[in-house]
C-alpha cells in the first residue's frame, strides 16, 4: 500500500463520518436530518418519529394571497422561450411501382451469318473480345437462344426472364 491509498481511504472515512454525523444532528425545528428527508417520502415509508414530531398547518390562507400568473410576466432568464414550431405529419410516400422485370442490355455484337442450303443458319456474333458462333435455335452461354435470324437482325430470347431481344444489322446503304 502506498502513500496515495492511505490517503484515499483516510478522506473515504472522514466522508463517512461526517455524513453519518451530519444525519443524526437535529436541526432548529427539532427534526433530524433523517426525518426531514422522510416527509418528502411516501406516508408509507416515513419512519414513525417523524409523524409524531410533525405539526399538521392549514396552508389554504396562503392559497389565496398569491397573485395569479400573469401571461405577459418577463421572462424569468431574460430571454423569451423559444417558438416551437406545429409538428406536422406527412403522410408516408407510397410505395414504389414495382416495374416489370427485364432482360439486362445484350453482350453481343452481330459479326455476320453464314446460310448453307438445307440447314439452319450460323451466327457469328462478339462478346467483348470473344468470338461466338451458334446456330438458330442453339443457346448461347445457357441465358439466351439464337430465334431466328434474317435481313434485318437477329433475334434472341433471354431464358430466364423468356423476353425477346433484337440485334439490328447495320444499313448497308
């Protein structure tokens, strides 16, 4: 133990003593601290001495020597209270409009087809840099399949959602 701990625990004792000292002096009324303190409690929980040393005072006399407030008193900290402002409530937005489900943006870029007498045709088609090449009615990268191809694009569907997408070829004029 050092010298800081003895002094602590020397000031927690004298604390103590004089707060235990402090309830048991009586004050001019005749009443102990303990006492005073119990006539704020619940009737209850008052300890008993106190009922019995309290006198019970008709306080209506004074009732009605006070003034009535005055609505336009100054105010008590020298500044007026602030202006707190209606509150005012909105009514919740509504909810958002759930919009039909679409296919994301094609990947592809037409390159060109191939037609062969008696078969279906081929598509050559780009994704970024990889080259693609499928057949009509073959599926491609298992999310969308080669419908039908002709003069003026190819058209393809996306399986998951079965919506339809078109690839347009450029003019050639």
């Amino acid at each position: 133990m050092n010298k800081r701990h003895l002094m602590l625990g020397t000031a927690l004792a004298v604390t103590l003593a004089a707060t235990w000292w402090a309830s048991t002096v009586e004050d001019d009324d005749g009443l102990a601290a303990d006492d005073r303190a119990g006539e704020s409690r619940p009737v209850a929980t008052r300890p008993a001495r106190a009922a019995t040393r309290s006198v019970a005072q008709d306080l209506s006399p004074l009732a009605s020597e006070r003034a009535p407030f005055d609505a336009q008193a100054p105010a008590l900290f020298g500044r007026p209270a602030p202006v707190v402002a209606p509150v005012v409530r909105r009514a919740p937005p509504p909810p958002p409009v759930a919009r039909a489900p679409s296919a994301p943006p094609l990947p592809y870029t037409y390159i060109g087809s191939l037609k062969e007498e008696g078969r279906s045709a081929v598509v050559f088609l780009m994704r970024g840099q990889e080259f693609v090449s499928a057949r009509v009615g073959g599926v491609l990268e298992k999310n969308y399949r080669i419908q039908s191809v002709d003069e003026t694009g190819v058209t393809l569907i996306y399986l998951p959602l079965g919506l339809t997408q078109r690839i347009e070829l450029a003019d050639r004029s």
